[in-house]
C-alpha cells in the first residue's frame, strides 16, 4: 500500500468506492510519504491523530453508501487557512503559536464531505512573495532538480508547499490561495494543475488576510478532473463573508467532456513579452495548436492594459495588506515583544511589528502605507483603482466579442534556484506575476495546466483565463488541453 499516495483523487474516490481500499489505508500512505519527505520542508505542521480519526469516519461513511466524492480524500491545507485548534501561523513569527478557536469556511466545507487533514503547509509570510523564501519556517524545496544538477529549486509561490507536497504525491490535493498568481505560478513550476476560481466563490472567511479584494481560494491537484471534483467541495455561498456570491455551485466534473468545438480562444498579443524565453513562445504555440487541432477557433485579442497590471498591482495589494495587517500589534493576539523600563505602548509596537514581521512583509506594509498617506493616495492609490477597473474592462470588451476563454502562458519561465533571485531587485522576483495579476485584478477565473518541459527537464505550463462564474468551460477547455499535452512527467524521488 506504500503506493496509495501517488493516487489521483478520481482513481482514489473510484476504489474506495469500489471496496478495494480503505481511506485509513490511504491516509497512512500519505502520512508516511510525509515522513519521508522532510527534505522538502512542505508541512509546517503534521495532524496525523487528527487524519486516522478522519478516516475512520470517513470509512463508515463510505460504507454506508452516497458518500460525496471528497469523501475520505486526504488533503494538504495551505497555513493561511485557520483550522481549529492546529497551528495556523500564516508562515509568520507575529501569529507564532496561534491555535484558532474556529473553522475557516473552505476546510469546514471540505470536511462536511469527509476530506481528510494531513496538516498544515508552508507558504511566504502572509502570502506575500513568489519563491516561498519569506516563511518563517524556511523555504520549501521543490521535489524537481534540473538535469544533472542538485541545486534546490522553488516550488514558486506563496502557495509552494501546497505545490510541492502534490507534486511529490504528498497528498492527494491541497489548498491555496491566490492573490497575484500564488496558486498558477508554483503550479505551473511543480507540473500540477493549479485553479484560481472567480472572485466570490470560494468564502474568504477564516483566511489569513493579505490583499481582501484580490485573494481568492482555490484547489491545487494533479490532474484537472481532480481541480474538478475539489473545487465543487470548496465553494459555496457564505454569509459570514461579504464578498461571497450567492450562485449556485455547479457539478464542474460533469462539465469534463473534452468537446471545445466551436469554442473561441482568444491569444492577446500583450502577453509576447520582449525578451520571453523561445521555449515559453514554442510552449504557447504548441498549446494553440492543440486546441485549434481539437476544434477551437484561435483568435488575436488586445488587452491594451495589460503592461500597466504589474505597477497597478503592487500599489493595491500592498495598500490592502498595510491595513490588514495594522491589527497585528501585540496586543490582542500572536507575538509581543518584550518591553524595557519606561517603553511606552508605541515602543511595543513597532518592536512586536519589527521582531513579528519579516523583511519581505516590512517592505510591502511601508509601500502601503506610503501610497495610501494624505500627500500620494490621489496620486498612487486612487490612480491604480482606475487603472484597475480599465483592465477589467478589457477583459469584459474580449468576452463581449464571443470569446469563451483566453490562453496565456502560466510563466515567464521554469522554476528558478533558491537565493538565486531573493537577494536581487526585489522588482525582478515581482516580474513572476507577469502573467497573473491581471486575472486576479478583473477578478476572474483562471487555471495553470501543465503542458511540457524545459531544455533542463523542468516543467512549464500554460494558463486559461474564462469568463466570470465559468470555471467549467474554463476547466473542459482546460481537460481537453491536459489530455492532448499528455504530460504524466514526475519529479524523481532524491528526498
């Protein structure tokens, strides 16, 4: 049963269903990969008593017949999602040792459907940064190595231990969050299928905050199909979270039919990028092909807006994470500093906010602060809401037009060495979200798929941008793409 682990979630559901294994039996192969795994420094905190009892219950559950199709899945839960009386620290020192007294609305909704908790998963602090360098657990290793090389490579991120712990078969699935690409971009440089769902519908609720208008909760698996069946679990509508939309939450799984004859799929020529690595045009062009090959009709689309994104997004969020992140002061809850004779109450708190914060976070929290003060707010903060919304209406005229989804590449390129850009320009590591930010500004749906290789035997993937509240158009354009790329590489075990 050493094996189970490397199950995807359908082939899991179809023998527990069918009695040829146990989700006891599962579980305890995830849990031991887990074990093994250290190397890679994917969970920041392992519930195991937590998973058993899970998977005993979901056991009798699945005997009983009817189960949902989560049922007795074990999962891997991204450490910005509060989960009740298990470490939830953000990646963060300032929220060390903070045990909630509260479910957080997506894992609640998994674990209605019998979902099992394997543990908590590394990410960048506060889920600001795109390597998983900013942890204050220590980056995770990406379970991939180029050719010939034993240099340790990013998972990407802030979603990277979600994206390394699948990719090594970890789990089964996993949960991440993505503001600006954190869930596209390190599945894309991990070869897993990473879904970022419209803006609303996945509650927010229970979500450690960075940027509230940009973050949005999404499945990260190994196969689509599998985004399918995990997406459907996590949505819903929630009353506890103003943003959260009221629709109906479709059977996406249902919608995998693999027929996108007649589809239209738009190609904006903003996104040929100077300078963009050969193989990345290649990788995009191959994808086109496939999908015209299956029936699509390609279209050229303008995104006028699209080389504003970048600085628009690194006023807004940065702006929202500033006020956000104002309430962690050692006062009510996480990490106080320890005070001197005569401190007063503001030397408490720039010493908590100093000692609690890392650097990565200090810089966004003062850019933030800077852009939303008296003197710039008209001049940075209001300006990129306007920015904003005309990249928002870009993507509204291409839809208008007849255009059912958008093909993109995911990255600018594979996944780079750990340290090889931390301590470089910071602006440099932000170009990773080149392909992202946009999709999370317009707050659309989008998914990373992966389709090859790199010239080191990395992966690569290309990203499907859909309208909004289609993520299954979306994922069948999506299905029909994974199926003609074929790619079934994984990472050799080193760990």
């Amino acid at each position: 049963m050493t094996e189970l682990s490397k199950l995807t979630i359908t082939d899991a559901r179809d023998k527990m269903r069918a009695g040829e294994i146990t989700s006891t039996e599962l579980t305890q192969s995830c849990l031991d990969a887990v074990n093994a795994a250290d190397a890679l420094n994917a969970y920041c905190a392992k519930t195991p008593e937590i998973a058993l009892a899970q998977a005993a219950k979901a056991d009798a559950r699945i005997a009983k017949g009817g189960a949902p199709d989560m049922c007795g899945i074990p999962l891997g839960i991204k450490d910005l999602f509060c989960t009740k009386g298990v470490q939830s620290q953000a990646g963060s020192n300032i929220l060390a040792d903070f045990k909630p007294e509260y479910e957080s609305t997506v894992t609640q909704n998994l674990w209605d459907t019998g979902a099992v908790m394997l543990g908590k998963l590394n990410m960048d602090e506060f889920a600001m940064g795109s390597s998983n360098e900013t942890s204050a657990y220590g980056p995770v290793v990406s379970p991939w190595r180029r050719d010939g090389s034993n240099t340790p490579l990013t998972p990407g991120g802030s979603s990277g231990g979600s994206a390394a712990a699948v990719s090594a078969d970890l789990c089964l699935g996993a949960t991440g969050t993505d503001t600006g690409g954190s869930i596209r971009q390190p599945a894309a440089f991990t070869g897993i299928v990473g879904v970022k769902p419209t803006y609303g519908r996945c509650s927010r609720w229970g979500v450690v905050a960075f940027a509230s208008s940009l973050d949005q909760a999404g499945p990260m698996t190994k196969t689509v199909r599998d985004s399918a069946i995990m997406l459907e679990a996590m949505s819903g509508h929630d009353a506890k979270d103003s943003t959260s939309a009221d629709f109906a939450v479709p059977n996406f799984e249902a919608m995998l039919t693999g027929d996108i004859k007649g589809k239209k799929i738009g190609i904006p020529k903003e996104y040929h990028l100077e300078g963009m690595p050969a193989e990345i045009e290649k990788l995009w062009a191959d994808g086109a092909d496939m999908l015209k090959s299956a029936g699509a009709e390609m279209v050229d689309v303008s995104l006028p807006h699209t080389k504003y994104a970048l600085p628009a997004y690194y006023v807004l969020a940065p702006a929202e994470a500033s006020s956000n992140l104002a309430r962690y002061d050692g006062v009510r809850y996480g990490h106080r500093a320890t005070l001197e004779a005569g401190d007063g109450i503001d030397d408490m708190y720039m010493r908590t906010r100093a000692e609690g914060f890392g650097a990565e976070v200090q810089r966004r929290v003062m850019i933030g602060a800077y852009v939303l003060s008296a003197g710039f707010y008209d001049a940075y903060y209001r300006r990129a809401q306007r920015v904003r919304t005309l990249i928002k209406k870009d993507f509204d005229d291409v839809f208008a037009s007849g255009v059912d989804a958008i093909l993109t590449p995911a990255t600018p390129s594979a996944a780079f060495g750990l340290g090889e850009m931390a301590d470089a320009d910071p602006i440099k590591m932000y170009l990773n979200d080149v392909f992202t930010v946009t999709v999370n500004l317009a707050g659309l749906p989008g998914v990373a798929v992966p389709t090859g290789l790199d010239n080191q035997n990395l992966p690569l993937g290309l990203q499907l941008i859909g309208r909004p509240w289609e993520e299954g158009d979306m994922l069948n354009i999506a299905y029909r793409l994974e199926q003609d790329a074929g790619f079934v590489s994984k990472p050799r075990n080193w760990w």
